[in-house]
C-alpha cells in the first residue's frame, strides 16, 4: 500500500486495494452493484450490504473469481444499531443506500419522509460511527457517500430525498474535518440522474406529479437541466468512488466530486 506521505508517481500501477475491507450499502443493485464490483476488482474484500438477500446472492455469484470477493451482508438500514455494528473494522464505507418518492410537500407521507430520512441520513451517520474507531486505530480510512445533485441543488416533489442529501453532504464535510488527522478522508459523489430501478421507478411518479405523459419525463424533467442529454452509468459512478479510496486522492477531503452533466453549470 502506498502511504498518504509517499503519494505514486504520473505512472502508478492500476489501482491495488488488497488487504482493504470496504463496506459498501445498497450494494444489491445499480450504484451499489457497480462499486462492490469495482472495489472487489481492485482487491478489496466487500460486505455487501442489502435487504435484498437474492440480489446480493447473484452479486456474490458475479464477483467469483475476482482478487478481493464480495461477502453478502442482508441487513435493513432502519436497524441503526446493527448498521453501526456491520460497518465496524472496515477500512472503506461507501454510503449508497437510497430510496425514493416523489410527492408535493402538502401530499408527502410523513412516514415515508422519517424512513428516507433515517435510511439515507442517519444510517450513514451510524455507519460512520462505527468504522471510525478501526480507521483511526490504523491511521488510514476512505469515507465516500454517494450524495447526488440534489446534494446540491433541490428539485421540486422531493423534498425528503433533497433534504437527506443536502444533511449528508454536511455530515462528510464535519467527517472530513475530524478524520484529516487521522489519515481519514470523507467525500460524495454527486451524479446526476444514474441508470438505475431507483431511476426507472420514479417515471410514473413523475409524470403523475408534472401532469405529461411517462415517455417526456426522461427528455423534459430529468435531462432537462443536463448538458449532456443521457444517464450516466452506475459503473461510471463507480469509477470515481474508487478513485477516491485510492493514494491519488489522499489530499482529496470535505468535497463533492459532481458527475452532473453540467447541471450545476447553469
């Protein structure tokens, strides 16, 4: 492993997490499928983390044969206390997790907004709590949260979703700031709209809440502030979460690492 001290050279070898434990939630399918795959392949040993038992069991099954391995881990996120348990002795956490539902305030159920907020908030907030000891303990940790740009700008009918990413981006800034003296780093990752079900899913929502049909939400409501007209891949995501776990990125901390389109442009 190359030490935070001693970054790599313009020519470095391929990207070497061997030896690293990543926990990575949500990680049964789309962004979090892409990044347990892609942390494995760099040699990292994976807990999975899902409540969707069948979907980490095929991930397990995809991940055979690559230098670190995927370890299927069920666990559902409203379960604070055993998150915070799951993600002890973990070298890198990848916060992705998430979930969806696009009403006007007025109309939003107050239950779905305490779930969206405890899944995707206050989950990672536990989780890293409880990696924290065991990176400090070595001296080295990568913290990366999947944000979004709703991290960074908001969206009318998603106001539980928005405010959840918003506290998220503020919760690996303060992470940042405390784990740098520890050889401890915290960023997100802001993608735009990523192909995925969390993605697909919200179609019919959307054109129920913007009154147009299914076949325009896509080109009229999520392309629409992009530059760059298509969804970007889970595994482009992906892409940049390893890169921030690797010795390139040691000086990289308390940022968001925006994969939008040019959304943020305007």
């Amino acid at each position: 492993m190359t030490s935070p001290s001693n970054p790599p050279g313009p020519h470095a070898p391929t990207l070497d997490l061997g030896g690293r434990t990543a926990l990575v939630t949500g990680a049964a399918g789309g962004i979090g499928r892409a990044c347990a795959l892609r942390l494995a392949a760099a040699g990292a040993k994976v807990r999975a983390v899902d409540r969707d038992a069948a979907g980490l069991e095929e991930l397990a099954d995809e991940a055979r044969g690559l230098p670190g391995g995927v370890e299927p881990h069920v666990l559902d996120l409203t379960d604070l206390d055993a998150a915070e348990l799951a993600a002890a002795g973990t070298d890198i956490l990848v916060n992705n997790a998430g979930l969806q539902l696009v009403r006007p305030i007025e109309e939003f159920p107050p239950d779905v907004f305490h779930t969206v907020l405890t899944v995707m908030l206050e989950a990672p907030f536990r989780l890293v709590r409880g990696a924290l000891p065991h990176m400090y303990g070595q001296g080295w940790g990568r913290i990366v949260n999947v944000s979004s740009v709703h991290g960074l700008r908001a969206s009318a009918y998603k106001s539980a979703y928005v405010a959840a990413k918003h506290g998220l981006e503020g919760l690996s800034k303060t992470a940042a700031l405390e784990g740098a003296p520890h050889g401890v780093t915290s960023n997100c990752v802001n993608p735009a709209y990523v192909r995925t079900p969390l993605v697909e899913k919200q179609l019919a929502d959307q054109a129920r809440a913007h009154g147009i049909p299914e076949k325009r939400v896509l080109a009229e409501v999520l392309l629409q502030d992009s530059a760059v007209k298509r969804l970007i891949e889970p595994e482009e995501v992906a892409e940049a979460v390893a890169y921030l776990c690797g010795p390139h990125a040691s000086f990289v901390t308390g940022t968001s690492l925006v994969l939008d389109g040019g959304w943020t442009a305007h």
